[in-house]
C-alpha cells in the first residue's frame, strides 16, 4: 500500500497551492486512493476519496474543498450530487462522460487504469467531468491519452516500470506529459511526488 506525499502548485507560474498526503492500494474489486489536503500554511483544505471498479471506472468518488462537498460515481455516464458549504442547497449532475478529473493526482492514475492504453496503440479520446478547487464546479472537457513509452528501472526493491504519457486538450491543443509507475504519479504539470514510503503497486 504505498503512501507518500504530493507537492501542488500552479503549473504556470509554480506558486504553492497545497499538500497532498495519500495512500492507496488496489483490492479484489478494484483501486482505491483516500487522501487529505493542506495549504501551504498547514490550514486543511479538503480530501478526496476515490474508488475504481476492475475496469477503472469510479464506482465512488468523494471530494471536499473550501466547504463544498460532490458525491459521483459512474452512472448512465457519471451522476453526482454538488453540495454547497451551509448544506442546505445540493445539485445533481449527470453527462454522457467516461469519468472524473481534477487536480489531485489520484484522477491521473485513474484515466491511465481506465484506459489501459499500449505503446503501439494509437491515441485516445477520453471525455472527463473536472470537479477543481475552489468550488469544485464541474466542466465537462475531453482529452487525448497516448501510452509514449513503457519501460523498466532497476532499482533496490527490483524492477519499476514507467510509464509516459502525452495528454492533449482537444478544444486548446495542449500538450503535457504524465510519468506514472503502477498507482503513483512521478511526474505532471503542478504536481511532484515528494515522499513515498513503500513501493507503488503493479496493477494486473
């Protein structure tokens, strides 16, 4: 069950946004990643937990930030349910989408599970509802996952495979690349892994 701590800043101009400590761990049924978020200044600033189904899609996701709290999972696309922070007023969702995402990293891992993309396949489009900070509003965007390269490193606990993935915002053109290995994220534009205290899992 790895756990670590992930770093969040604004991937344009690098300023501080906040901490991210998690754990996660694949089971019979499928992954699941639980975290919590604090500001730079050590204030929390919300959680996110996120459970996937054995094809990677999100069976329960749950996220707070600044009060506002969602409640999705997959659904005649996915369905969710938007609550303000007096908890008298909820809004539901739903869109023909495929699932979630959003600045923690945990929906990078998700995408990629979903996806099951190979280094010779071509380019996927993939369409995603972003719940982002502060008030978790939801956009509907779509993206195009490409497996660049899958490849193996030693190390003390024995072979890491990384993957690289280029990720394009079809309505921009913009292109980011994403270092996943298994259920950790090693790389993306404002993240950065800065502690991790057990190996990341292989997914099967």
């Amino acid at each position: 069950m790895p756990r670590g701590r992930y770093s969040l800043h604004d991937p344009h101009d690098h300023t501080p946004l906040a901490e991210e400590r998690f754990h996660c761990a694949p089971g019979p049924s499928g992954w699941r990643y639980v975290s919590h978020l604090t500001t730079p200044s050590g204030t929390p600033a919300g959680s996110v937990d996120l459970a996937l189904d054995d094809r990677g899609r999100p069976i329960r996701l749950e996220l707070q930030a600044s009060g506002w709290q969602v409640r999705a999972a997959a659904l005649d696309g996915v369905t969710w349910v938007r609550t303000d922070p007096t908890g008298e007023q909820a809004t539901e969702g739903n869109v023909r989408a495929h699932a979630f995402t959003g600045s923690s990293p945990a929906f990078l891992v998700a995408t990629a599970r979903l996806l099951r993309l190979t280094p010779d396949a071509s380019a996927t489009r993939v369409r995603l509802v972003a719940l982002t900070e502060p008030v978790l509003a939801p956009r509907t965007l779509d993206q195009s996952w490409a497996l660049i390269t899958r490849e193996a490193h030693a190390t003390d606990n024995g072979p890491l495979t990384v993957e690289e993935y280029q990720v394009t915002a079809l309505d921009t053109g913009e292109q980011h690349t994403v270092h996943l290995a298994g259920d950790v994220v090693l790389s993306a534009p404002g993240i950065e892994l800065e502690d991790l205290e057990s190996p990341p899992s292989v997914f099967t």
